[in-house]
C-alpha cells in the first residue's frame, strides 16, 4: 500500500498512486464545483460553462436572443463540419495580396532557446497599442468596398470583408464551446462581418475545452474566472508579441534587408503615404509616435464558381518576421565519401555537391512571416502538468496537454495562420510567476510550428474551414434585403442560427459603452 499524502490521512481517503485512485478522485468533481460528477465526460462534468449536459454553473450566453428576431437559417455543428470548398491558392489564381501596410520587426531568436532555468519575465509593453478596428471601421477595407460597389468585378456577384480574427472564429463554429455572436452587414454586393462593441467573439480563451475549467463567468473565483483568465491571456498575447521583437540596432545587425515601410495605422489616422509625408516634412510629432510592430496583409479570396463566384477580402495580422539564413546541415553519408577524382563515383557525387551548392543559394535569406501566439498556464495542480517540471524535458506532453485543453483555441488559431499565409507559429509559454499572481509572468519557452502542421497535429482540414465559411458567407450574401443579420453559436448548443434583427439592435449597448468610457 502507497504512502498516503498529509490531506489524504485528514480526508480518510485511499493513497491516489493505487490503481483507480485517480479515477475514485476525479469522479468526485472537480475543483471549481465539488458535486458536479462525470469527470470522464470530455465536456461534462462541469466543463466551460458546463459543457453539453453538464451539471456546472450555467454560462450566460454572449447575447440576449430578443422574442422580435426572425430565425433565417439554422445550421448543425455536425453537418457544418462535414462541408468542403476546394483551399484557395496563388497557384488557381483564387487568393491574392492587395496591400501589406504597417512595419514588420525582427523575431528574437534567442526566445527559441529559453528553458524554465533560463525563463524572462513577461514585461507590459510600453509601446502605444492601438486596438484593432472591425472590418466596417477599417478605413481601407471601406475603401474597397466602395470600389467594388462602383465597379464590380467581371464575373464576380459581390464581396464580403472580414477580420482574420473573426474569419477564425466562423471556421472553427463546430469545435466551439463557449458561445459567440457575429454581425452581418450587408449592403448591395457588399457584406461586412463584424463583432458587437465589447463583444468577446475573438478573445481567447483559457481551458475551453478541459473538463474541469472554471464554470461561467463565476466573480466569485477572483482572478481565475473565465473572463479574468481571458483577460489575462490577451494581455499576455499583446505583451509577448512585442517582447520577442529585436530593438532597431540588433534587427540591423540580423539582416540586410531594406527599410521598413511606415508603422500601421489606426482607424481615423492619416493614409499610410499622408503619414510618411508628414514625418518627413516634421509636421505633427504624435503622428511619428512609435505604435507596436505588427502589420496588415489584405488578402483576397475566390470562392464559389461559375454565376456564384464572389470574392473575400480579409485583413490578416502580421506579427514578425525572421530571415532564414539557409543553413545547411551535412550529413554522413555514403554518398559523399571521397571517391577518386575523374571516376565515375566521383563524377556523380561532384554533381550532387553542386546541386547542393545551388540549393544553398537558393533558399538562403529567405523572410519569413511569423504570427506570435501566447499559451498561458495559471495553476499547474488543476491541469496536472507543471510546466517548470515538464516543459524541457517532456515538451511533447505539454503540447498534447494544450491540445486537449484549448483545442477551440488552438483551431482557430491554425485556421487564422492558414488564411494570413504567414510561415511560422510561435507558441510561448507563458505561465503566472506565482499561481495567485495574475500581475507577474514568465516566459519559460516557445515553440515553432508550421500552419499546416498545426492545422494537422488537430485535425483541423483547410478545407473544411473554407466549406464552413463559403456555406454561411454565400448564405449571407443570397439573402434579399439589405440590412443587419446577427449569426449565433450558442454555449452548450451544437447549432448556429442567423436572425435578422433591426438596423438599430445594438446602438444601445454602443451607448452604454460610450458613457461608460466618458
């Protein structure tokens, strides 16, 4: 028999290193609501807002569903997640870059190399951040709309602007747990998709997906609440995007390229050539105030086809960019050993040294786009994986870990690299100094990825998300008045409905928030 810990001999309970101890355990509860049982439910048991079925508190949903609004459509989780649209590529001609405005700053490499021994703390940027603008409040996308509403494009019926954030969010509606709301615009051959003010359709989340995540929005778990602990992650998103940024004179000494273009601007700002005038001629010192580094890439997709082509035109964020300097790393083989010069041995592998030399060329110096993303750990005794323990030696454990836990966050995630087109995923691990701490952060670590390797360490297909979006955007656009559409993925439900609700719905609430910011 186990040795049994000092709160297991208080409680009367077995050593939990038996076998079925943990089960025993967990089938008590959880943490956050003691006579919740069904902790081998995956979203039972109170999961995030109870989960589907679960006896958690009750998650309140992200808005109130007025008796006037008309239910247009309905769609199931399950059927949207067996939709497919064949992925946009440069290749068919169905994706192309329309803009890339803002400045891009050099990744530190030397975040790569950080181990929980060698952790940095997680420094509150001192750069002005400027919140990013829905897709009708974007002052370019407007513009765009514009144009195409003057002039459409041959062959194409309309087009639709979106953020990548929220492009995300639409893509992964099957694998949601909380609930969320869109706003759909549509004007003519237009559409926008926004977000209600002070909606948090695209703020991340934290343990969405673990069965024994916080229920709800409960105040009374203080700093480990749903909302607090998504607030915590968003700051910790923001801060690190700029802590893993090289300073001018290291990014100079890291690469040779050209100067940067202008920083990005905000909604209301100058255009960006207005901008570069102005701070050349020395005309308005805050219009050359330093924003935080990051770009916008304006893509546009094709989809649909024949009489139903329409285009979307998405704003991406950029977070970084790192110049691959080709390294090349031999390895022992036999086919370079050394041979006789002149044989025939030798003449082959001559060939493969030069072929080699031309493909070190080749791709040496290549700039790659880098999105920064921050997982976030607060208490290491609930998910039962320290990070500071496991992450050097056991990184696969903690990924796998994540996956489960923050599987929502993670697909949209993947999805909204997949649509930015950048290169790289860099994961930091960012994790509370003291587990009743939310002000004090460490980085302990960060983790590359590809996109498309995200995309499929989550089975997570491009084009199934291109399916899902094509299904509800093309829906959208078909509709036959003008006017304003609210979609809805609600909490603990597998379905998605549209309304169509008032031009003035939400103009309250915008209101209240004026005041409440006055």
């Amino acid at each position: 028999m186990g040795a049994r810990s000092r709160h297991e001999r208080e409680r009367g309970e077995p050593p939990s290193n038996l076998a079925g101890g943990a089960t025993a355990q967990r089938s008590k509860g959880n943490r956050w609501n003691p006579s919740a049982g069904g902790g081998d439910n995956f979203r039972g048991g109170g999961g995030y807002g109870g989960g589907f079925g679960g006896q958690g508190a009750p998650v309140a949903q992200s808005v109130v569903i007025r008796p006037e609004w008309t239910v247009l459509e309905q769609f199931q989780c399950a059927a949207l997640a067996k939709l497919s649209h064949p992925q946009s590529s440069a290749e068919k001609g169905t994706v192309s870059d329309l803009a890339f405005c803002g400045s891009l700053e050099h990744y530190d490499r030397a975040y790569d190399r950080l181990t929980p021994r060698t952790e940095r703390p997680l420094r509150p940027t001192r750069r002005p951040f400027v919140a990013a603008a829905t897709a009708s409040d974007d002052a370019r996308l407007r513009a765009l709309a514009a144009a195409a509403a003057a002039s459409p494009p041959p062959g194409v019926r309309g087009t639709a602007f979106v953020t990548d954030s929220l492009l995300s969010v639409l893509m992964t509606a099957p694998r949601a747990v909380r609930g969320w709301d869109l706003v759909f615009t549509k004007r003519g051959n237009t559409l926008f998709v926004d977000k209600r003010r002070g909606s948090r359709a695209d703020a991340p989340t934290v343990a969405e997906s673990f069965a024994d995540a916080p229920p709800g929005d409960d105040p009374s778990l203080g700093i480990d609440a749903a909302a607090s602990l998504s607030d915590e992650a968003a700051a910790a998103q923001r801060d690190l995007s700029q802590q893993v940024l090289l300073d001018a004179s290291a990014a100079s000494a890291a690469s040779a390229t050209a100067a940067p273009p202008p920083k990005p601007h905000a909604c209301g700002d100058p255009p960006i050539e207005a901008a570069a005038e102005a701070s050349t001629s020395g005309a308005s010192p805050s219009s050359q105030q330093p924003r935080a580094g990051t770009a916008y890439r304006y893509r546009k997709f094709t989809l649909g086809s024949g009489a139903s082509t329409y285009d979307v035109v998405v704003r991406c964020d950029v977070d970084a960019v790192l110049v691959d300097r080709g390294e090349v790393r031999f390895v022992f083989s036999p086919l370079f050993r050394r041979s006789r010069p002149g044989s025939r041995k030798g003449v082959e592998t001559e060939k493969k040294l030069k072929k080699l030399d031309t493909h070190e060329k080749n791709f040496s110096h290549q700039t790659k786009l880098v999105a920064v993303r921050a997982l976030t750990e607060y208490d290491p005794k609930l998910t039962g994986v320290d990070w500071r323990a496991k992450l050097e030696a056991q990184r696969g454990a903690v990924l796998a870990t994540e996956l489960k836990n923050n599987a929502p966050k993670l697909a949209r995630w993947a999805a909204s690299a997949l649509v930015s087109g950048v290169d790289l995923v860099k994961l930091g691990f960012v994790s509370r100094s003291h587990p009743r701490d939310a002000s004090q952060h460490s980085v302990l670590g960060a983790h590359t990825v590809k996109p498309r390797e995200l995309a499929a360490n989550i089975a997570l297909s491009p084009e199934s998300c291109w399916g899902i979006a094509h299904a509800v955007i093309d829906l959208a656009m078909r509709l036959p008045a003008d006017g304003k559409y609210l979609l809805v993925r609600e909490a603990g439900k597998p379905v998605v409905r549209l309304y169509g609700v008032p031009a003035d719905a939400f103009d309250e609430d915008e209101d209240e928030e004026d005041e409440d910011g006055a």
